[in-house]
C-alpha cells in the first residue's frame, strides 16, 4: 500500500510539508549528507562564572581521528567579533550574541568553551569528553528571588521608560498579586543543527535549522564580511521551532569557523 493514501486529503492539502514529514520523506539540515564532511562537538563550561585559565587538551588531541580542538586560544579572527579593529571611527556589524571562542571569559554554565573536530560524530563526541579547563571562578547570582528585589539587577536604570512610572499607583483600582508558573520547555521534532560549506574565502553555504533564513544570510554575510550574494541558507524544512529558530546561535558560527578553518564540510548542532 502506498503510505502517502494513509494521510488525509485535507491534512496534505492544508501543510505542503504535511506528507513528506509524516512518512519520513523531508531532510532535515543535520540529514544533509556532504564528501569529506567532518563533525563538531561543543565542551561546554562546567562554571557558572569567571574565566579559563587554562585548557587541558593533550588526551583529546592523542584520541583517534581527531583532526583539530578550536578555542579561544586559537580562533580565527571573526569580522563582526571586533568590527572597530581597524577603524574606530567607522560603524560597523557587530555580532550581538555570545562570540564563541572569541576570549577565555565564562559568563554561564553550559557555555561552548571549545570544539572537537574529527571526522566521525562518536570520536568527536569521545574526544570532547576528555577535554578539561581550569578555571578562576567569579561570584555569581542565580537566585531571582534576591535579584529581583534589587533594580539594578534586573535593568539598566533609564534604560526603558514610557509614560509615567507610578501610574499604577493613583489608578482607581489597585490589584497586587503574584502568580508562580511552571517551566515550559518545547520540543521540536528537529534539534538546532548547522552544516557549512566554503567555497574560496568568499563564498559560504550553510544547511541550517531556521525558521528565518534570510536572517541567517544576514546575520553570517555580515559577520564573515562577506557579500550577501555570496551566502547561501539551505532550510528545506523545519521541524518545528517554536521562536527558538528565529535567530543564529552560537553553533551556527561555530560551524563556520570550523569549516573555514579545517577547509572542510563541518557540521554542529546543540546535541551530538
């Protein structure tokens, strides 16, 4: 029997994706199969803040088909990092994100501090668990019940204002509550996952999970110092997002550092 009679008219008709993610026909960004692809592999901080004092990498480097370990150390030089490098005077992109591997600051646990490349998806993720840092620790506030007491903490003074602050105050009713919700977390049918492609210094092409693509374009073309033009997003489908696909994230970069770099394919995404 033909699968694609199990799918109602209606609902094949409704989503032009419908049918092919139903019965296992859509690539997803990470399903791309590339030549000589290699496979990289995020070593997240273990602080919640301070800074690296030193990287530990001598067991990971010696791990089988382990082709290169990028950290801040040894980074390339990104454009939108430090776009006032060479002009300070003149305007320029700056990437508003988390610039990974860009220094040896930690600002919050789980943060990509290093990446595996090697040229299967096991030895990366291997030789990503033998990596260790050393680190100077910082005093650091996770407790919103305290912070939130505290203005300071919460925003910038000045830095929003509209009407009069205290109009609350003198309305002709007055309700003060406090309501406790649960933690919502999605689930998309697709995890964050990014495949970059260079072709020369100048050309780059990125299979990316995004619910934006154009922005994807943008946002890389400019951080790379490169012409849109030469910057093509591949997103033939999206498996669900929920806003957590409306940006570039730091593996999406990190992709193309890796690539660049290594002058190969290079794939990463949020979860090996």
């Amino acid at each position: 029997m033909d699968k694609d009679l199990l799918i109602p008219t209606s609902f094949a008709d409704d989503r032009v994706d419908g049918v092919d993610k139903v019965t296992g026909k859509a690539t997803y960004a990470a399903e791309h199969q590339l030549a000589n692809m290699v496979y990289a592999v995020f070593v997240c901080s273990t602080i919640a803040k301070g800074s690296i004092k030193n990287m530990l990498l001598f067991d990971a480097k010696r791990a089988a088909g382990v082709l290169d370990i990028i950290y801040y150390g040894n980074c390339p030089a990104v454009p939108g990092y430090n776009p006032y490098a060479k002009d300070p005077n003149k305007k320029g992109y700056e990437w508003g994100g988390l610039k990974v591997f860009n220094n040896n600051l930690v600002y919050s646990n789980g943060q990509p501090i290093a990446m595996v490349i090697a040229d299967t998806l096991e030895r990366a993720v291997h030789a990503a668990s033998l990596v260790k840092a050393e680190y100077v620790k910082d005093v650091f506030d996770t407790d919103f019940e305290n912070a939130k007491a505290d203005e300071k903490k919460l925003k910038k003074p000045g830095e929003y204002k509209r009407g009069d602050s205290d109009a609350y105050k003198n309305g002709e009713v007055n309700v003060e509550a406090e309501y406790t919700i649960p933690i919502e977390t999605h689930n998309p049918m697709e995890l964050h996952a990014t495949i970059a492609v260079w072709d020369g210094d100048d050309k780059l092409t990125v299979y990316d999970k995004s619910q934006g693509p154009k922005g994807v374009q943008s946002n890389l073309a400019k951080n790379f110092a490169l012409d849109e033009k030469n910057v093509r997003v591949v997103t033939e489908y999206v498996g669900g997002a929920f806003g957590s696909a409306l940006r570039s994230w730091p593996h999406v970069v990190a992709a193309c550092i890796a690539a660049k770099k290594n002058k190969t394919p290079g794939k990463t995404g949020s979860k090996p």
